[in-house]
C-alpha cells in the first residue's frame, strides 16, 4: 500500500526548494491519491503536471495500482499551511476564531505563530459629527485561528 508519508517525501524531494510545495495529501485503503500544490508566484497547471508526473513515475503500477488526482486548493478554499498565509500577505482576509466570531482585514506580516491582520470600519469618533474611518492592527495566534480563506474581489 502507498503511504501518505511516501507522497509527501517524494514531492518534498523534488520540489523542497522551488516554489512549489504541497497543501494536502491524501491516501484511501484503496491507494486512492489526492494531493493538493500550490506555488509561491501562482499556481498553474504546469506545476500540477509535473507533481503528477513526479508520483506516477515513481511507483510502479504493476506492483500496485493506484488512482491519481493532483489539482490546486481553489480560490474558495480555506489556507491549510503557513506557506499558504505569506503568498498572500496584502490580500484581504477573512478569518473564523476557534472562540467565535470572525475578523475581516487585510493581512499585513505573517510569521511562525502568529498573523497581523488590519481591519478599517467606519465609527463615530466622540466630539465630531461624522463618521470617520479608523484602521486597527490585530495580532492573531494562528492556532487561534478556525478557518482563514481569501476575501475574492473583482473590483
């Protein structure tokens, strides 16, 4: 049976330093292969040809058989690994809390333990008239952290 850690050498192997770099990886009991890539500069499907290429040419088929699917973690999809949170540091993010609630911003720095997220909301300031807008940094632990997805804009 192929292991899900065999998967993730091989890709580790090949790809450690280059942009590539696996999300997920995924084996059923019935050697079904999933795994997920993404790339620093954007993914493409060149990228994912050529995990697929990698895997399908290292295992043998007549010794046993397997099923593969190698495609990139959608635009809807939550991040998964912090490689993931620095591509996309500038973008706006919205983030569920594993203590409730959820937090919409743009994310600013990332690091090992914890992201920096600005969040800009229009409030009354006391004496004025007028709402004004007011930025505010957060500092959120990642392990805080329930689900984390890009905000998608077409602006």
């Amino acid at each position: 049976m192929i292991t899900k850690s065999q998967v993730e050498h091989l890709i580790e192997a090949e790809f450690g330093d280059s942009p590539i770099f696996a999300v997920s990886v995924e084996v059923s009991s019935q050697n079904d292969i999933r795994v997920l890539v993404d790339n620093d500069n954007g993914i493409a499907i060149t990228d994912c040809v050529k995990v697929s290429r990698l895997i399908e040419g290292s295992f043998d088929r007549e010794v046993e058989d397997f099923s593969l699917q190698v495609s990139s973690p959608g635009l809807d999809q939550p991040l998964k690994v912090l490689r993931q949170y620095k591509k996309n540091i500038g973008r706006s993010m919205k983030l569920s809390l594993l203590e409730g609630g959820s937090i919409e911003g743009v994310m600013n720095e990332v690091g090992d333990e914890a992201i920096q997220l600005t969040t800009r909301e229009k409030r009354r300031i006391e004496g004025r008239k007028s709402k004004e807008w007011v930025e505010e940094v957060h500092e959120i632990k990642i392990e805080d952290i329930k689900v984390a997805k890009v905000v998608i804009s077409f602006k």
